[in-house]
C-alpha cells in the first residue's frame, strides 16, 4: 500500500508537470515530431516546472519549449504512446487529450496540399495557447489524476484508441512498392475510398519523367535540372524542409546515378529502349484507381512463370505405353495416337528403307508393331471391326454344309436361263410361267435380269432370266453364280454360236449343272444332232451319245418338251439335294437395283438361305438398310421370304449393285457400323488401285498415250443395264483414243447431269430412260450432246462414231498436175507473179503447189491466185499458160511447180 501510495503521489506530481507539458508537447508536435532519443531529454528537464503555484508562467514555458521542439517531428510522440511502456501511459492519455479538431482536420487534409498543411500547423500553437487559460488547464490535470489514481486502470482503453492516433501517422505501403523509411513528419494523408492513398496508387515514377512542356524556366533564373521540374510529392517536400536525407527510393538513386554518368548511364539506355513501356506506365486510370496496375515486378514474374509452364507442358508429355489400333491406318493418324510428330515416324520408316509421306497407310502389322518399340510403345491390332466386317466371309454353301440337319429343309432349285439372242429364252420361261414377257421388250431383246418363282407339276422353281447379248455377261456370270441348275437354250434351227458358249464357260466355272434345251423343235430346219455335235465340242457330252448331259428337245411356241423340262430339272434338284435353313439369318443375293422416284433404292433380291422378313436390319456390302416393303414378282406384298424366293425390297440407305451378297445383322446400328467400315476400306482400296493405275499409265506414257480422250456420263433405268452398258463400252478397243466415263448412274438425264457433262466437256450415253423436262433447256443452251438408246449395241456403235471424231482427220495429197515457171512478173500490188506453162494434168485455184528449184522443195503451200490473160480462172488444162500467184516471192524462171490435191479422210479406231 505504501509503495502503492508513493506511486500515486510521484504519478500525481508527474502529472502535473506532464500535463502542462503535454499541453505543449500537443502543440509541439503539431509543429514538428521529437525522436524518439530526444523526448525524456525534453520532457523530464519539464516536470520539476510543472507545478500548479507556478501554472501561470506555463505559457512561456511552453513557448520555450514549443522553439526548443520545433524540429522534433511529431510522429515521434504519438509513436511512441503507440509502443509506449505501460508506465509511460500518460503521455498516451495526454495524446487522448488532444483536440479531436485539429487531428480531424489534419487527417482529412490532401497530402498534395501539404503547404496548407504545413501552414495550419505552424499556426497551430498561437491558436490553442491563446485560449487556454490556466483555469481551463486545471480541471484538466485533475481529470488525468483522477484516472491514473483509479485501483485497476485499464491498459486497453489508450490501446483502443491508438489505431485512431497512429492510422493516418503510417502511410499504408503497397507491397510492390520499395519499402521506405516512416517519415516522422508525414503529413496525414488522405485515403480513397479503396483504403489506399492516391499516391500509393499511381506508379513510382508518375509525374516524375514528363516535364511540362509550358514549365519553363522564368527570364533570369537558371534552367532547372529534370529532376527539379517533376512534380514533388509529399514526402520529398517533408524531406527538404527537414532537410534531413533518409534512404531514397530506387528511381531517386538511379537519377542521381544518371546525373552522375550522363546521358551514356545504363538507365538512360534502358529508357531509350522501353519508350512505350514508360509512356504506358505514365497513365493513370481506372486500374490504377482500384489498383489493379500490375508492377513492373509483378510483369516479369509473370513472364516468367509463362515461360516455365509452357516449358513443363512440353516436357510433360504423356505418350501411351501401349496402343491399340485398327489397319490400315496413315502414318498421320497412328502419330496423332502415338502422340508423336508424323515427321518422326516418316524419318524411322525412312531410317528402315520405307520411303513414305504422312497420308501413306500402314497396314503391316510387323512394320507397325516395330515402329511402336522405336518409340517405346507396345502396339496391338484392333481386329475386332475386321471380324465383324467377316461376317460374309463363309459362303452360303459352307454356311449351308455346317448347319445342323434339324434345321435344313429341301430348297426350290433356282435356275438361270442361258443362251444366245433370239434362241428363245425368254419365250421359254413365259411358256413355264404362261406369261407373255417378250411381247413387251424393246428390240425383242431382254435387258433386265427377271427372277420369278414358279409353281409348277413337280414342285416351285426359281427362274432367273438372264439377257443373251454379249454385253450382259458380267450379269450372267453372277446369274451363274446365284444359280443350282443352267438351263441353256439352243435354238435348234441355228446351233451353238458364241454367246452360247460364253455361258457354257461360265456354267463350268461356277460349277453349276447344266441342262440343254434344244428350242425351237417345232421348225423345220431343226437340227437335234448338229447341237449333240456341236454339244460334244464344248465337252458337253449328251446322254443320247452315251454323256451326262440331259437335253431336252422343246418348243417354246408349241409348248412341246416343256414338262419334259421341269422333270429334268426336278430330278437334278433331287440328285443335288438342295436345302437351307429357313430358321437361319437370311442371306442372298441382290440381282437388280434401281432408283424409284417414291420408294428410293429398290433391290431385287434372291433369298439363298434363311428367311427374310420385314423390318429386318440388313447389310449390302457398303450399305445398309431395314427392310421396310417386300413383294413378289406379282408386286403382291409378303412379310417374309423363305429360300430361293427373290423379292423386291425397299427401306435401303443406297443403290446396291447387282451380284453384291446381303446378310440380316442384329439390328440397323450393327448394320451401318458394319457398312461404314467396308465404305472405308473399299475407299482405300479405290484410292491404292487408282494410284496404281496412274503409275502404270505415267509408265506407258512414254511408249504410246492415247492423245484424245471421250468422256461420257452414262445414265440407265436399272443397275443391270448400266453395268451392262458400261462393260460393254469398256470393251471397245482403241489406241488412239481413251474412254472416260466420269458418272454413271441409275434413273433419268437430270440437270446436274448435264452442268457436269458441260463443265467435263462430256457426252451424255441414256440407256432405257429419258430426259427431265428441267434438263432440255439447259442441253440446248450449253450444246451438250446427249444420245438416247434403247438397243445397247447401238449406244456402243454410237460411243464408237464418237471417239473416232476425236481422232484428227488424215491428210491425203493426190497430185494432179506439173507446171514449169517460164517467166517472173512483179506486181507492186500482189508481189511476185509466175507466168507457168502446165505440162500435164490440170490446175485447180484449191489445189496446192510444191516448189522444186533444182531438184529440191523450196516452199510448199496453196495457190493464191489462178489467171488466164488477166482473167482469175478456175482451172487451167495441159498446154495451156497461166499467171499463178503463191504465197512467196521466190520464184524463180525454170522452177518446177508440183501442184497437188488435199483430202481429208477420218480416222479409225
Ligand atoms: N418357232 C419358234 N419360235 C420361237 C420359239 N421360241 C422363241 N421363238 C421366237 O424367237 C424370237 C426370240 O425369242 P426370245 O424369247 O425373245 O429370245 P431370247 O433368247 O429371250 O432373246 P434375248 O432376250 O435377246 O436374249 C421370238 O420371235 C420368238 O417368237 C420356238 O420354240 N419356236
């Protein structure tokens, strides 16, 4: 309690002498902070004064120390109540004592503004002493006792109240900015609505390197330096009028460095160098404002972070330790998998003697798997859509042979018709079915393949009736191909001829039983053992001569040996044993296919095995379909077709082509995956062949191109047609002249067809069909040819007639008379005239004339002008004299004239 009590009263007398000190200290640090080391110096040489008898004089004192403080800066005290030890408390509650006024109006000052500042606080002193007077001191160092007296003083409140104090005192510094020293007479600055002062705002060099053009030196005075004419910011004014040299900023140092080395210093290079960088940084905006400026710190860290990532992202490549992969694939593609450069795998391949660019396909899978351990990775061959893709690998029979017997039952046979023109095939079958199709056929001939299936007395039979001429061969092969039994028509009034043997070929090949029937039994001039003869040649040996082959004589017209027939064809159906599964996948044959305005691709398919049924997914080869309509040959609608039954389907994604196998799959998805993959491939296929084929013809190119080219665009009713069309065209043999056939396709000569031909310079070939009526226009506008047939041997003699006319005409020189030149006459008007006498023959004005001059042609070429006296003549006879006019000068007396008829003749192919 004592020593308690002793505290008090030391406290009490220190607070009387603090409390007129603190008055003017208050007033004194308004004027200019005290250091730290400074103030007990001033404040303890102050208490013994600051008794209340001797109150009065405080004033002076306070004058004297106000001038004896006038450089301590006043940061300094209020820094200090800031740190202060607990029993220094009071100058903090003398702080707390200060007018709240002047400290506001301090603080709310602009920092620019600081001579205002300054101002206010050298006047400061004179206005609070004034109006202090010692009874308003007194109540005022009671109070303090009193709070210092009190038991328990709270160390909190003055610590409360400090950020007030202390806040405006410490500028906030920015931390890109270089860090300075507190100025211990910083005016209170000014803060944004941001929280930041302006000045930390704005770059470190703003208003510091742009002079102001009008800041010119005034009339006497020295030029200033550009240091002088920036703009001085707060705290360089506090510096100099302090006149105190604290730590300078970085730009600071540099302008003096810069004075010091001249306009040749580092830094006034690397101005020079960012010109526009410094331009920029002199801005200030609304980035600046919500300081969102980045340094120039802040720039090169950033670069530099940039630049680092984008190292690691192409260190950290991750490339696939194993791959597996479909074939063919490009070297592209299989390098976009790898992750690797294509320039990488050309320069390996290239390194193991394959020379090969980025588009080129790998389809080896030894070179593909080597190629991946080059680079570390394990590369395995995707098969799975290879596999798929077989799923028509095994042939209906194979198919058929590995069946379970359970599920097979016997099959209608079906049966190709085979045989020259007009031997009666088609007559032959129309009396099987008792219906009359040749009636209708243009030219008498059959043009499309017909499939019908025929109840007959022993039992149903497929029929295919397949076309006689020679251009349908590559159909009849296939019909061969889709057939059990040939039955090959002879008439028998004319014998075997070469189409008929052509089948006979085709039958062997594909290994199909063959039955003859010798037509037309009801002629006269039927001659049975000529065709056994003839029969025999071909190794077609007759069982009436001791062979195996079954002929039949018959009659189309009379309807003679047509039972007969179908027994024959019965019994070999019964000796093949044909069967099928009706409960397997349905597969079969596509025979023909055309475009229908309405209905779109429609088929003519044979069901060889299975059964077919509406709404089945199937897949042709490179398209796909489901099966939407199906009729029969009748056009009567069915839901399902068992084996051997042929049907015209609808619902398909494209226009199959005939001879092309169909196979029922699990649903449409499975069906396009599995068309998709065999367009790709067959793409590739195409793309390779044709390489190939260009290669060949580079080859050849020097030995003999053909110089003339006839490019044709082929349009057909149905697919059979076309294709029988184009292979007959193909077929015609020419050295002079190539056949290019750009399109061909099934329907009619639309427009397109005929803006094509124009812009191909192509002649239009229609086969069975017609022209749109949109087209005509355009044909005679562009003068494109267009030829319509309907007999396919006309359309080939037409293509031929065509490309002949390519062929230039041959030159033929006939001579017809000789002249001898007896006299030169010069025309200033025609030149040089030769006055001729004609030794034999006759001159004609349209002949030509060689130019003999001792023994040797001098000139060659036609005959201007043919005169008689001064008459231009026609002809000129033996022994008679003319004036000839050539087309030279040189022409002298005693030259022989060679006169000479040209005819043009054409070509042939
Ligand atoms: N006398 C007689 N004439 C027949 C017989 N069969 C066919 N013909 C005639 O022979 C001609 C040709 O008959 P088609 O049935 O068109 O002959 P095709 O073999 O089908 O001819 P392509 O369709 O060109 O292959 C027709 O005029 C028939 O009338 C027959 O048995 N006797």
């Amino acid at each position: 309690m004592a020593k308690n009590l002793k505290l008090n009263i030391k406290n009490t007398q220190l607070a009387k002498a603090i409390n007129l000190d603190s008055v003017k200290d208050k007033l004194a640090k308004k004027k200019a902070p005290a250091t730290k080391e400074k103030e007990p110096a001033v404040k303890q040489p102050a208490a013994p004064k600051a008794k209340l008898p001797k109150a009065k004089p405080a004033p002076r004192e306070l004058q004297e120390t106000i001038e004896v403080k006038e450089d301590t800066p006043k940061i300094r005290a209020r820094s200090r109540s800031v740190f202060a030890e607990p029993e220094k408390r009071e100058d903090l509650e003398e702080v707390s004592f200060e007018e709240p006024s002047q400290e506001s109006e301090s603080e709310v000052e602009v920092p620019l503004q600081t001579e205002e500042v300054e101002m206010e606080t050298e006047e400061a002193p004179h206005e609070t002493f004034e109006p202090i007077a010692q009874e308003e001191i007194q109540p005022i160092v009671e109070t303090v006792i009193e709070e210092i007296v009190a038991p328990e003083p709270t160390p909190e409140a003055p610590v409360q109240k400090e950020p007030e104090v202390v806040k405006p005192v410490v500028p906030p510094v920015r931390d890109f900015e270089p860090l300075k020293p507190v100025e211990p007479k910083a005016p209170p600055v000014k803060l944004g609505p941001t929280g930041r002062h302006v000045k930390d705002l704005l770059p470190a060099d703003w208003g510091k390197k742009k002079p102001l053009p009008t800041d010119k030196p005034a009339p006497g005075q020295p030029p200033k330096k550009s240091s002088e004419e920036k703009p001085k910011t707060s705290d360089e004014r506090a510096k100099e009028k302090t006149k105190e040299k604290p730590a300078r900023s970085l730009d600071l140092d540099l302008d003096d460095e810069e004075k010091k080395k001249g306009k040749s210093g580092k830094f006034k290079e690397f101005k020079d160098l960012k010109p526009a960088k410094k331009q920029d940084k002199s801005r200030f905006d609304s980035r600046d404002r919500q300081g969102l400026r980045e340094s120039d710190e802040d720039l090169r860290w950033r670069k530099r972070r940039h630049k680092s990532q984008k190292y690691e992202i192409e260190d950290t490549t991750i490339r696939p330790s194993s791959l597996k992969i479909r074939v063919p694939i490009s070297i592209k593609d299989l390098a976009v998998q790898m992750k690797l450069k294509a320039s990488q795998l050309v320069e390996k391949l290239f390194m193991q003697g394959l020379v090969l660019t980025l588009n080129d396909l790998l389809d080896d899978e030894t070179t593909i798997q080597l190629l991946g351990q080059e680079f570390g990775c394990e590369i395995t061959i995707d098969s799975s859509e290879q596999e798929r893709i077989r799923i028509t690998d095994k042939t209906i029979k194979e198919e058929v042979s590995l069946t379970s017997e359970d599920l097979l039952e016997p099959r209608a046979p079906i049966v190709a018709f085979m045989g020259h023109v007009d031997h009666g095939k088609t007559s032959l079958i129309d009396a099987i079915r008792k219906s009359n199709r040749a009636a209708s056929e243009a030219g008498a001939i059959t043009q499309h393949i017909g499939a019908f299936r025929c109840k007959t007395a022993v039992g149903d039979i497929a029929i295919l009736d397949t076309p006689g001429h020679e251009a349908f061969s590559a159909m009849r092969a296939r019909g061969a191909d889709a057939t059990d039994i040939v039955v090959l028509v002879v008439a028998g009034d004319e014998g075997i001829r070469q189409q008929t043997i052509e089948a006979i070929q085709q039958a062997k090949e594909a290994k199909v039983t063959i039955v003859v029937a010798i037509n037309k039994c009801d002629k006269p001039n039927f001659d049975q053992e000529l065709v056994y003869r003839q029969l025999s040649e071909q190794e077609l040996l007759p069982e009436a001569w001791g062979g195996t082959t079954i002929t039949v004589n018959c009659s189309a017209v009379t309807g003679q040996g047509i039972p007969e027939l179908l027994e024959m064809l019965a019994l070999q159906s019964e000796v093949l044993e044909l069967k099928a599964a009706p409960s397997a996948r349905a597969r079969g044959v596509v025979l023909e296919s055309e475009m229908h305005k309405g209905l779109g691709p429609v088929a003519t398919v044979l069901v060889q095995n299975g059964t077919l049924k509406v709404g089945n997914s199937c897949v042709f080869d490179y398209h796909f379909g489901r099966i939407k309509t199906m009729r029969d040959e009748f056009g009567n609608p069915l839901q399902e077709a068992g084996p051997s039954t042929p049907v015209e389907v609808t619902g398909l994604s494209g226009l199959p082509e005939a001879g092309q196998e169909f196979i029922v799959v699990k649903d449409e998805k499975e069906a396009k995956i599995i068309s998709d993959v065999r367009s790709q491939d067959r793409r590739q296929t195409t793309l390779t062949v044709k390489k190939a084929v260009s290669l060949e013809k580079l080859m050849e190119g020097s030995k003999d191109v053909p110089q003339k080219t006839l490019t044709l665009i082929l349009r057909a009713d149905v697919q059979g047609s076309l294709e029988a069309l184009r292979a007959g065209l193909l077929k015609i043999d020419s050295k002079k002249v190539d056949l290019n056939i750009i399109f061909a396709g099934v329907g009619e000569i639309s427009e397109s067809d005929v803006q094509f031909a124009n812009a191909s310079n192509a002649v239009i070939i229609g086969f069975h069909t017609q022209i749109e009526g949109h087209a005509e226009p355009l044909i005679k506008q562009y003068g494109v040819i267009v030829k319509l047939h309907d007999i396919i041997y006309h359309a080939i003699d037409d293509v031929k007639e065509l490309m002949a006319a390519q062929l230039d005409k041959i030159a033929i020189e006939t001579d017809k008379a000789k002249v001898e030149v007896r006299a030169t006459f010069k025309s200033s008007q025609h030149g040089v005239i030769a006055g001729c006498y004609v030794l034999e023959g006759t001159v004609n004005r349209n002949y030509h004339v060689k130019l003999i001059r001792a023994g040797s042609e001098i000139w060659k070429g036609s005959i201007s002008s043919l005169k008689r006296v001064k008459d231009d003549v026609r002809e000129v006879s033996k022994g008679f004299e003319c004036g000839i006019l050539l087309g030279t000068n040189d022409v002298q007396a005693g030259d022989l004239l060679n006169v000479y008829e040209v005819t043009y003749i054409k070509q042939t192919l």
